[in-house]
C-alpha cells in the first residue's frame, strides 16, 4: 500500500509538472489570444523607457520597439511599471510577458531568466558636478573618502561592490535619486551607463560625464523574459534579428540618441 502511494504521489507530481510546463510554453498563445502584449518597463530610463514627467507621456527606444514587436505580431502593448530591483519577481510571477528596458545581461540575472540575443551594450560611466574638486577623472573614484553612488538593482550595484577598494560605497533606493544625493553634496559620484547619463547631459547644465579612459566593464543589453518558454524566446529573438536587419534598431536608437552603443549583429 505504501509503494502504490508512492508511485500515485509521483504521478500526480509528474502530471502537475507537465501541466506547468504546458501553461508556461503558451506565452505566445496567451498573448494572441489576449490580443495583448504585457511589457515590463522601468519608467525611470531615460532614452530608454521613461515616463516625461510634465506630459505623463512614455518614449524611448523600447517604447518605440515595443510597439514595433506588438505590431508584428498583431496585437497591442500593455505596459507594466517595474524596476531592476523587481525584475525577476515581476517577470516570474506572471505580471508581464518580456521585460523591454535594456535589461543587462548579467550572470546572476541569467540563471533566474532568459534573454534574447543582445540589441544594445554600454560600459559604466560616472556622473559629478562640473564644480566638484574631488572627482575630476576615473582615477579620483576609487579614493579614501570619496562616496560614490548606484542605484539599488542595477548592474552597477555588484560591479562597482567588486571593484572599489579605498571609496565609500551607498545604494540609493527610491523615493531618494543619485541626481538628488549628488546635488545635496552626499555623494561625488555615481555610477551609470551610457543612456542614463545621456539624461543628465540633456537636462542638467551642472552634471559633468566621468568616462573610464578604456573599457571598463562593458555589458550586453536584452530583453528577458521567463525561464522555460523556448518557443515564446525563439519569437523575440526572430524579433531582435528582423530590427537590426531591416533597420528599425537603428532608427530608434538614433532618435534617442543611443546608436553610439547599438549591437548591430
């Protein structure tokens, strides 16, 4: 009696996970279906997907190409507000179906999620203020008593923990900014990529660009959705291919001023 419990008990268990796969491996179809594609953005990226405080309006290049993904395959975007630090739960507890906002590719994240093939790439850059005396290159980082900023979830976060070894180190979290933190003289820098910092170079005449005088820790773009879909993952990076072969990448990234750091294969 207790062997035939057990192998029952296997069974249920082994029909349960086939039933979860199945309902995992119809993202397409639920989306066809819906006639909705649900997309994560974090409305904070500038260039990239970033809600205009004044007109409450969405623009940036994945806002341009998630429109584009939506019409190819016949349906329209819904977007989702997430953020780095909600990424994976987000995406894996189903609020969304693919993750557009120059998600990077790092090796933590990939072991939780799966990426399409890369559509952008940036190096870190730092952010100051044209009158700061303490941070006027790369090398006056990572200093004893200079506090340099990341934004909590961002790649920027483990790369720079990893890299600093005399600066101070603060994670910002919302509702505090790195631009706010900076501007209040509580930190000299932050860390940033290269369309972020393109929001402060449009926008602030008193933020000053601090680039690595060779690559420091360059990191591919994609989108990223939920582990287990290969069919659904196959789709987006049909998607991802047709935009650099057509030339829609391109163009969008030149209207937000991001083609400097397109991956064009």
């Amino acid at each position: 009696m207790t062997l035939l419990r057990r192998l029952a008990g296997a069974l249920a268990g082994l029909a349960l996970g086939i039933a979860s796969a199945g309902a995992v491996a119809q993202t397409l179809e639920r989306v066809r279906s819906a006639g909705t594609l649900r997309v994560c953005i974090w409305p904070d990226y500038y260039g990239i997907t970033y809600r205009n405080p004044r007109t409450g309006l969405l623009g940036g290049i994945d806002i341009d190409l998630s429109g584009e993904l939506a019409r190819d395959i016949g349906v329209r975007p819904e977007y989702v507000e997430s953020s780095f630090p909600q990424l994976v739960a987000d995406l894996n507890g189903g609020r969304c179906d693919v993750a557009m906002f120059a998600v990077g590719m790092l090796a933590s994240r990939k072991e939780q999620l799966a990426f399409t093939e890369p559509y952008l790439q940036s190096d870190i850059y730092g952010v100051t203020t044209r009158a700061s005396r303490t941070v006027r290159q790369w090398g006056d980082i990572d200093q004893p008593g200079v506090v340099v900023a990341v934004q909590a979830g961002t790649f920027m976060e483990p790369v720079m923990r990893e890299a600093l070894k005399q600066a101070q180190m603060v994670v910002i979290r919302p509702p505090a900014t790195r631009e706010q933190e900076l501007e209040a003289g509580r930190v000299d820098v932050f860390m940033t990529d290269y369309p972020y910092s393109r929001r402060l170079l449009d926008n602030a005449d008193w933020a000053r660009l601090v680039a690595p005088p060779r690559p420091f820790f360059v990191l591919p773009y994609g989108y990223a959705i939920k582990r287990g879909d290969a069919r659904w993952l196959a789709r987006l990076d049909e998607f991802v291919a047709a935009i650099k072969h057509d030339g829609r990448l391109l163009a969008a990234a030149r209207r937000h001023g991001l083609a400097d750091i397109v991956v064009t294969r």
